[in-house]
C-alpha cells in the first residue's frame, strides 16, 4: 500500500493508529507513527528534516500534551509548521492521524525545490 502523494516537488503522507491502545503506551504508538513517516518520506526521497507542514488529527484533545512531548524529541529543529485538532472520530475509530507535506530535496543542487 503507497501512503505517500507526490505532487511536483512535495510529498503528502498520512498515517493513523489504533484506538485500542491504553493511554498509557500513546507515546509510544505516537511515535512510531513519526517512525514509520520517515520511512515513508525517506521512500519518496525526501526526510522530515523537509517536511514544512504536519496536521495531528486528535479524536480527544486529552492527547495532545503526550503528542507534543513525541513530537518535541523526536522531530528536528526547525520543527515544521503545525496545526493540532481534535476530531469527533477518525475513520476506524483511530486515535491519531499525522499527515506530513515535505519538499523533496534535489541532491544534485544540495537544496530543497
């Protein structure tokens, strides 16, 4: 399954994870999901390090504080502009979509287009 877009010189990725998952181990399904996005973007040739944009898609805000403590020290500085919303419900009861739009860099020019 392709969970990537690429569209001129940006990648669209989206992920989710299971509700299921007691409260307690959110931060770490949370961060695998960040795990398995940099696999996904380092597939379209790209790393978060270029990602400019991520939306966290929260089915309670209740998360938000775990989510931002994976998204701290797991994302590089400059982090990457965000926006956090809470949700009525994710599509199979999930708890949390990240979706990540980064540049794709052009390694020839050593630079991002």
């Amino acid at each position: 399954m392709k969970l990537s877009v690429l569209a001129n010189s940006e990648s669209s990725v989206s992920l989710q994870i299971p509700s299921e998952i007691p409260w307690v181990l959110t931060i770490c399904f949370q961060a695998q999901v960040i795990t398995n996005i940099a696999a996904i973007l380092e597939e379209a040739g790209t790393s978060w390090d270029y990602v400019l944009k991520t939306t966290v898609f929260l089915a309670t805000m209740d998360d938000y504080a775990a989510m931002n403590e994976v998204y701290a020290a797991m994302l590089p500085d400059p982090k990457p502009a965000r926006t956090a919303v809470e949700v009525g419900r994710l599509p199979g009861n999930f708890s949390v979509e990240i979706e990540a739009i980064a540049a794709i860099p052009d390694h020839e020019k050593g630079k991002a287009y």
